[in-house]
C-alpha cells in the first residue's frame, strides 16, 4: 500500500509539471505547429492529427521515465 502512494504522488507531480508545460509552453515552444501536424480543413469539417507533436512528447516522457523509474 506504501507503494501506491508513491506512485501516485509521482504521477500527480508528473501531471502538474505536464499541465505547466502545456499552459505556458506554447509560448515557448511550437508544439502544435511543428512539421507532422497534419491538419485539414473543409468548409464545414476539420481534421487535425498532431503527429509530429505526439512523437516529441513520447521521446521527452521516456526519457523522463527512465530517469524518475530506474531501479
């Protein structure tokens, strides 16, 4: 049970310092707007699918991850 609470006061910190990331960096960073984001727009639809995005996220979380979580 000692377990569980760590594990979840690091995904509550890990989850804070995402949303601040996400608050303030896009005025730093150009995620949403980096080459991969593919968006496709219609008069009445549109598509947006930020691949480019997802891929930089995954590899700075890993990277993260690995750091926190080595045993």
């Amino acid at each position: 049970m000692n377990d569980l609470g760590k594990i979840m006061i690091w995904a509550g910190v890990l989850l804070v310092v995402m949303g601040t990331l996400f608050y303030f960096g896009s005025k730093f960073f150009a995620l949403g707007r980096l080459p991969g984001d593919f968006k496709w727009e219609n008069s009445n639809f549109g598509v947006y699918f930020p691949l480019g995005s997802s891929i930089v996220i995954s590899i700075i979380l890993t990277i993260l991850l690995n750091v926190f979580l080595r045993h």
